[in-house]
C-alpha cells in the first residue's frame, strides 16, 4: 500500500471559515539522547499551488535526499516558513512537555505574521495564543504540517551533522542523536559531551554511575 499523500483540505477548510494565515506546525528530536528539539512552522500559499505539494509525505516516510531536495522548496515558496530551536541544556531545565511548548512559540514568532490558527500534529497541548487544532499523524493526513515536517528534520539533521564535526567520537551523523547501539557504547565510552541531554534516563544513569565511581574511587 502506497504511503498516504497529504492534503490541503485542513487548510482549504480554514481559509473558507475566513481564516488568512493557517500555519501547519510539526516537531523533530522529541526522543534523541543529543541534540535539539526543533520545529518548524509552514504557512502554505494560498492562491497557488507548488508543484511540489504532490511530492509532500511525512518526512519519515522520505528519503534523506528527498527531504533535502523538497525543504528549499518549501522554504522559498511557501508564504512563511520559520524555525524553532530548543537545545540540550535548555530542554533539561524545563522538561520535554515545556520545552516542546516553547519552540513551538519560537518558530510562530519567527513567522512574518501571526497565524490565524495553528494545525499541529499528535495530542499535545500547546497552550499557544492562538486558535489550535491537534491532528493525531497530521504529518501524514495534512499537507502544511507534512511540509513543516520535513523541514524541521532537514534542518535538525544538518545541525546534527555539525555536531559531529565538533565531537567525532560520538557519531552524530549517522544516528543523529537516537539511542543507536553505536551511540550507547561511545557513551559508556567517553561519557556524555554538552549536546546530550542529561535528563534523559540512559544518560542520566550513566552520570550517576559515574559520579559513584569516582566517589568510591576518591
């Protein structure tokens, strides 16, 4: 069975409910070990259609060349297209469910006008300013959130890659952050670097059992 392609009919909805601004909003990194949690926000063109809406799918349903050819795309022809950041050390602080929250805010505010209503996918509750639908697998049913989605992963993976730039040892390119066998020996290994998350529990578990080594070892 073909994968399921994504419409504008959320959008087509909202625009005839007199909605101008309809922004599709998806995550990326909610469940690496490192690395950011990024969003992205997607105000589709109204009066057009790009051609490249027929190529929209989830961006997990994608490969990474064609998320990388379709994300300029997006981003030069849809009408807004901004982006959310919260990183390793900032999710710690707040937790995943707050810091999900704020970098959704952080990519409307970056939008040129403030939208109308926000479609975002899965349950969550936002608590964003503005009206909000939640589309349970949105990124696959609804065609802004599908476009935001691919350009949260192509730019999460792209920091990802600089990552591994900066701490080698890690392999940062290939497994972006996920809790890869590969990633959990070079933890036990070299210990976690500034990028992991240090809340998250096989990370925070080797800190412990680090820091109880080095105590009964002083």
């Amino acid at each position: 069975m073909p994968p399921q392609r994504p419409t504008r009919r959320r959008e087509l909805l909202h625009w005839r409910n007199g909605a101008r601004c309809v922004a599709g909003v998806d995550e990326v990194g909610r469940g690496p070990l490192a690395g950011p949690l990024v969003t992205a926000a997607v105000v589709l063109p109204r009066e057009r259609r790009p051609a490249w809406l027929s190529r929209l799918r989830d961006s997990k349903q994608l490969s990474a060349q064609r998320r990388e050819a379709l994300a300029p795309l997006i981003e030069a022809e849809a009408d807004h297209c901004a982006l959310g950041w919260v990183h390793a050390a900032e999710l710690d602080e707040l937790g995943l469910s707050e810091a999900l929250r704020l970098c959704v805010r952080r990519s409307l505010e970056q939008l040129e006008r403030s939208p109308d209503i926000v479609l975002a996918d899965g349950r969550d509750d936002l608590r964003l300013p503005c009206p909000t639908e939640m589309i349970v697998k949105g990124d696959a049913a609804v065609a802004s959130i599908a476009a935001a989605s691919i350009v949260a992963k192509v730019a999460r993976d792209r920091w990802m890659i600089e990552l591994d730039r900066r701490y080698p040892e890690y392999g940062f390119a290939g497994h972006k952050g996920y809790g890869s066998p590969g990633h959990l020996r070079a933890l036990q290994e070299f210990g976690p670097c500034p990028e992991h998350r240090h809340s998250f529990a096989p990370v925070a578990a080797l800190r412990q059992s680090r820091l109880g080594f080095d105590a009964a070892a002083s």
